[in-house]
C-alpha cells in the first residue's frame, strides 16, 4: 500500500465546511495516514486569518494594552469549528494557558504557532488521529537554522508507532525547548519534513488551486495548470515569486526523491502538479514549463577597461556588499562591464558607501546605480533542446515595445532571466505568456 502525506493550507481549514471537506480527501484513500494542518486562514475576502489575531494579540500585550477583545475573537472562530463539526472537544484549558501565556511575554514564535496547534486538536478529533506536537520532534539549532538530521532521526521513530497522526505544522523547538517557527508558510515545510520521516511515496499539498500555474493568474487570464514539473523548476519560479509552494519545502523530500502533488481541496477531482526529481518519462507540448517575477530591484552598474584581465576585480566588487551585509541576485557581465542586481531595499541608507568602497576596491571608469528593475524568469526543461527559444522571447518583448535592460541565462539553461523597468512588468510578462502559450 503506498503511504502519503497530506498537508492542508488555511483557506482548506478555515471553517467547519472545509474540515469536512478535508475528512472526505483523508478517507478517500487508506494510504493518507499523515496529516499537517495550517492556521484557519480567511473565510471570505476580508476576513482575518488566525495567525494575524494572534501576532494581533501578540503586539497589543507588549504595548500593555488589552487583548480580551482580539484573544475572544480567536477562541470564536475555534469554538464554531468545533460546534458545527459536532464534536465534545474542550479547549478551554487550551485557550487559558495561551492568554495567559500572552499577558506574561511569552515568545513572538510560541504565540504564532498556537494558530496550527488549535486546529491540529481540533483536526486530530475530527478524524479520530493521534496528535503529535512538533514541538517535540522537529529541532531548531542555536543559530536558529532547522537541524534536519537530528528532526529525521528522531521524528522517524516517533512515527513508526503511530498509523495515523496529525502533525500541526509551520514549528518546533530551539535546544532550550522554546518554540521557533519557520517563515510563513513553513506548513508547507513541516509536511516535507514529515513525508521524509515516513518514507512517503507521496506527499500531497492541497491548497486553493488545483495545482501549479504557469503564471500569475493576477497578470495572466485563466493561466494553464502545470501537468508536471521538475524539483529545479519549482526552485527557480518559487524563487522568482511563484507562491502556491514555500520554497524551502522542496529540500527534505527531494533529498528523500519523494514527489509532490499539488491538489486543490474545494475540486479533489482535479490531479493537480506533480512535482519531481526527473521528468524524462513525462511528455510536455510546452517548451517553457512556467513564468514568474518580481518587481523593486536595482542594478550596480560598473565600468572599466580591460576589466577581464584584472585578477580580482569581480571578488573586490562583492567584497563591498559583503561589507554592508547584501546579497546579490544576479551578476551579468561583459568584458569590460559588469553589473550586480540586488533587492532595492537592501540598497536603504547603504548607497553611498557602497559606492564608495567599490570605488576605493576596483577604481572604476564608471559606476552608477540604477532603480526600478523587474526581474522575470521564463523556466522550461523543454528550452535545452528548442531552438530559438530566447529569440521568441526577445522578439515578443520587442513588438510589446518593451526594453530589455538585462539578460541572464543559467548555465543549466533550464531559465532565462530578463530585466525590463518596473513599469514594463506586467506587459512583458503577459507578451511572453503569449508568445509560448497562446
């Protein structure tokens, strides 16, 4: 019998008719024995998720102001899941030692996380699971960096004895036993941790679309679903601002060669994205896989003769960032230029004296910076072997009148970078979708 894990978002456990909805996938099929649950996110537009109240209720207490009214509208939402389901289940105790917890300066962490610990009670109830607090079993470092061996090692076992669990997601605990969490999102990562423990053959993530886009359906109508896409490809376009996936959820299962599913809870029906190591054995009609980008970079043009032979130059350049603690995105170059993309808001009251250690560094012809970049990355296995690939994209941006400010192309040649202003985005973006797709 194969074994999956299944982690559900907060739009797929944000009220009681959605719990219900989750129940029918879990006992759909015998093989789904592990499951992580999210926070309740938004009912309707407008609404608050869970974990807002909460990092709400987290703020007011530090500013000593009261909370009764944030902290109540929080237990309301759990105590209506709890009443519509039907279910006897008490949380009163729970919801005591949280505020309680709260009003005496508990950590920032330990009040995000109780969001997933409630509905993790709540769902293992429901289903008549075991519950497992992450907070014992997934492990933090002391520099706060997830420990992935000693969470593998321990975790496992731990799972070996139960057949069916409910494992909240998006936390665990520092070597003190204080709770960290991930970064938002970090359900996502929890059930990849989980799949790995368990030798999942498959680790579902059933969200609110049914599955992977090929572009931002804000920009594009009616984008087409992903059919399969490789680990590499998801990295990049997650990377890129692609959101249906945290990105740092790939790690453990691919480490682990275990594939994802991509399922959206409100159309079970749907098969949704596969995500996996190699997709030789899939045939695809699409030579790019998908498109994804962001806007608010800035270029560090520097100029200077004879650049190529200059032993150094390129380590003397980043030694600046490295001083002012910036990270690079991208780093194009010709022979006698070179430029550096970084985030904007890296680049905040940092200007000048990157500028001028670049110029102490390197003693430039020339050096500027320039703002208002968008970044966009055209992803697709199928570019190694289709010809004129970067031609079809070069020549849609030119009959959009778009200028392209920069070109980057990984050495994988699984992307293609390209730089337009920020105010060219959404047209370029929108030119290549249907140039490729239609």
């Amino acid at each position: 019998m194969n074994l999956k894990v299944l982690k559900f978002g907060g739009s797929s456990l944000a009220d009681a008719a959605q719990f219900q909805k989750v129940k029918a996938i879990v006992e759909a099929e015998p093989s789904r024995r592990y499951v992580i649950p999210s926070a309740p996110g938004k009912r309707f537009s407008g609404d608050a998720k869970v974990t807002d109240l909460l990092y709400s209720c987290f703020d007011q207490a530090q500013l000593d102001q009261d909370i009764d009214e944030s902290f109540d509208r929080i237990v309301k939402r759990y105590e209506e899941i709890i009443s519509e389901l039907g279910l006897t289940l008490d949380l009163q105790r729970e919801f005591e030692i949280i505020k309680t917890s709260i009003l005496h300066n508990a950590g920032r962490d330990y009040v995000a996380s109780r969001g997933e610990y409630l509905n993790g009670l709540i769902l293992a109830n429901y289903l008549g699971f075991d519950f497992i607090d992450p907070q014992k079993y997934i492990f933090f470092k002391e520099n706060g960096s997830f420990d992935s061996e000693r969470t593998n090692v321990i975790l496992s076992a731990v799972l070996k004895g139960h057949q069916h669990a409910v494992i909240p997601g998006f936390y665990g605990s520092m070597p003190n036993g204080t709770i960290k969490t991930f970064s938002r999102g970090g359900s996502d990562i929890t059930g990849s941790i989980v799949a790995r423990a368990v030798g999942a053959d498959l680790y579902e993530n059933w969200t609110d679309v049914s599955g992977f886009l090929m572009a931002d359906p804000r920009i594009i109508d009616n984008p087409k679903v992903i059919d399969v896409i490789t680990y590499k490809e998801l990295r990049e376009l997650s990377y890129m601002g692609a959101t249906v996936l945290h990105e740092d959820a790939i790690f453990p299962v691919r480490y682990a060669g275990i594939p994802i599913n991509i399922r959206n809870t409100n159309c079970p029906q749907d098969s949704g994205t596969m995500i996996v190591s190699d997709a030789s054995s899939y045939n695809s009609d699409n030579i790019i896989t998908g498109i994804a980008g962001k806007v608010g970079f800035s270029s560090i043009a520097v100029e200077k003769d004879m650049m190529n032979s200059e032993i150094g130059f390129g380590k003397r350049v980043l030694e600046a960032l490295e001083k002012s603690e910036i990270c690079f995105e991208h780093l194009p170059s010709g022979i006698d230029t070179m430029s550096v993309i970084i985030n904007t808001k890296e680049l905040e009251g940092k200007r000048d004296f990157i500028l001028s250690e670049i110029c102490r560094l390197t003693v430039p012809d020339s050096i500027e910076i320039e703002d208002n970049l968008a970044l966009i990355a055209v992803v697709g296995r199928g570019m190694v072997k289709a010809k004129g690939t970067a031609a079809r994209i070069f020549s849609a941006l030119a009959d959009a009148s778009i200028n392209i400010k920069m070109i980057d192309q990984g050495s994988s040649e699984l992307n293609i970078i390209i730089g337009v202003e920020d105010k060219d985005y959404i047209a370029a973006l929108q030119a290549i979708y249907a140039e490729f797709i239609g």
